[in-house]
C-alpha cells in the first residue's frame, strides 16, 4: 500500500514551535516510508481564519525544508487542497448521512445549551450532547426560522465503544455516546464542523496514516464511526506528544511561544530550529543544525516518547542564531 501522509494546519495565527514540531513529525514519517505528503489548510471555520496565516505557514515549512507532493501550489488529482474550497464536497457527504438516517437537524443554540448546565467529557472539555433534537420540538424550529437561522446537524451516535490502536499513545477506546454524544456536523451558522470536513478530506485523499498531537487524540474515535458511516477505511494514527509551557499547559501564545515565521524574518537558522526540535525529543544531540531530510536515514517513529515535554525557550532562541 501506497503510504499518503498528511499535514493539516488551521491557518488561526502564525506557525508557532508545536505547530511545527507536528509538520516534521508528519513529513518524517511519510517520507520515511517512501510515501507521498499532503498539505491541507483547514479554513473550514471562516470565524477563526486570521488573513496570511496559510501563506506564513506555507512559506515557514518551505524554508524548513518541509516539502509536499499535493497541497497548495502543487497540484494533485484530490484537490482543491484548501477546504473553505471544498463545501460543495462537504454538503454531499452531509447529505449522504442525512439520507440515511444518520444525521439529524438540531435547534440548539450554543446559548441554549449553556444554561442547561450539561456534563463536559474529562478527557478533553467537549460538551455532552444529550441528544434533545432527536424528538424535535417543532415549536423551537418554527422559532429558529422566524430568526432567519437554518438548523445545525448532528451525527446520530449509537452506544458502541470506538477503539484504536495509536502508535506512539498505545490503546485509545471511547463511547463516543458517553464522551461527546451526538456531535455537530454542520453549525448553524452554516460552517461545516472539523469532524466532518476533516474525515471527507482524510477519505477523499486517500490518507492513510494521521500524524497529529495528543490534543486531537479524543476526537479520533468520533472520527472513526464518521469513518465507517462514510465508507472509509481508518487509517493509522501517531498523535504525538505536546510542547508544553511552564505552566504545564499545551504551548500558546500567552506563554510567548515565538512565531516560526518571525524568527525566519529576523534571519533565524532554518537548521538550527529544526535540530531545536528533533533534540527535544531525543532525534539528534543538542545543538545540532540539520535539514529535516538528515533526520530520514535513523527515523524510528517508536523512539518518539509519548509524555509531552516543557519547551525551552531559551534553547530555541539559542538554536535560531546563525
Ligand atoms: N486543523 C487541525 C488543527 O490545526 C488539525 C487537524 C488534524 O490534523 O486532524 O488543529
């Protein structure tokens, strides 16, 4: 089989060190194996989209050296590889779900919901959909459409227990009933829903393996029963671990994380960023200065640890020097 690795980024603010650390994981493995690799900008969601996000992303993994065979700029037969390109695609495959009974429309706001004080899941904050609209009550419908708002749809999710076997985490098993419930698949306000848009596109362009971090480890099971219910075949999954402030939360910008892209302007060592990240997780000695394709030859994607690490600031701005 054909290996076909991907990159996803959401173009919501400019490439920062874990965003990165995921690109070169994702490039490692897919190149490792002789495979192709796929760039897709998720601008799915208009209302998080900061303008010339996508292209400091492309231009920062250009210049790392992180090249890709389909995406923006290069051609492929499954594109457009941007999805604000793709809604036609995403309504088909809504459509399909509706067809078959498995998505129904929701009347809920986000408001709506926030005073009925619902359970969150432990693993990662989602809100646990009770499943309200699945008896409709036509009197909130009739409300929504004298507001000139259409439904949102969700995902009818039967009690059933979705498992997987990620590379660098080991088991992974949810009831996606109990942990999310019945999830969005189209928003009211009419922006198709990451699940969705994201489990078409791993379909439609043939990706076999997902590398990505541990923060999106629990919407995979979610994404498996979209999976099946689309006709797809699941791929291989590696959520790698996080870069984490001082603080012990995921790395951000309130932690001053620097933008990749602004320490490329200010003239920073591609080579010594990419060592900066490949020695934190144990792929070459500190200090080290490389092209991501030097790290081919001895990738091993079992020496990745799991646990996430604290990332060294200082470090990095050392690395950055030329
Ligand atoms: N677009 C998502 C993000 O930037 C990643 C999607 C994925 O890799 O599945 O968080």
């Amino acid at each position: 089989m054909k290996i076909r690795g991907r990159f996803a980024p959401t173009p919501s603010g400019d490439p920062h060190p874990g965003t990165i650390q995921t690109a070169l994981l994702a490039w490692l493995s897919a190149r490792a194996q002789g495979g192709r690799f796929i760039l897709r900008i998720e601008d799915v969601d208009g209302a998080r989209v900061v303008p010339g996000a996508a292209e400091r992303m492309i231009e920062t993994l250009d210049w790392l050296g992180l090249d890709w065979d389909e995406g923006p700029g290069v051609d492929g037969p499954h594109g457009p590889y941007v999805q604000s390109r793709r809604t036609g695609f995403y309504q088909e495959m809504l459509d399909r779900l509706i067809n078959r009974g498995l998505a129904y429309p929701c009347a809920c706001s986000r408001s709506f919901l926030a005073q009925l004080n619902l359970p969150r899941d432990p693993e990662d904050g989602a809100l646990i959909y009770p499943g309200i609209c699945r008896a409709p009550d036509p009197e909130r419908f009739r409300e929504l459409e004298l507001r000139g708002r259409p439904p949102a749809w969700r995902f009818r999710v039967e009690p059933e227990t979705a498992a997987f076997h990620d590379l660098i985490q080991g088991p992974v098993s949810q009831e996606v009933s109990r942990g999310a419930g019945d999830f969005v698949l189209k928003r009211g306000d009419g922006y198709f829903a990451y699940q969705l848009a994201v489990t078409a596109d791993d379909i439609a362009m043939g990706v076999t393996e997902v590398v990505r971090g541990t923060d999106l480890l629990f919407n995979t099971p979610r994404q498996l029963l979209l999976l099946r219910a689309l006709g797809g075949k699941a791929p291989v999954y590696a959520h790698m671990p996080l870069l984490l402030g001082p603080d012990g939360e995921k790395l951000a910008k309130r932690h001053q994380a620097p933008s990749i892209w602004k320490l490329k302007q200010q003239g920073a060592s591609p080579g010594g960023i990419t060592g900066w990240i490949a020695s934190g997780l144990g792929l070459c000695e500190p200090g080290a200065r490389l092209k991501p394709a030097e790290l081919l030859k001895s990738w091993d994607i079992r020496r990745i640890p799991a646990r996430p690490r604290v990332a060294d600031m200082g470090e990095l701005l050392r690395a950055c020097q030329t």
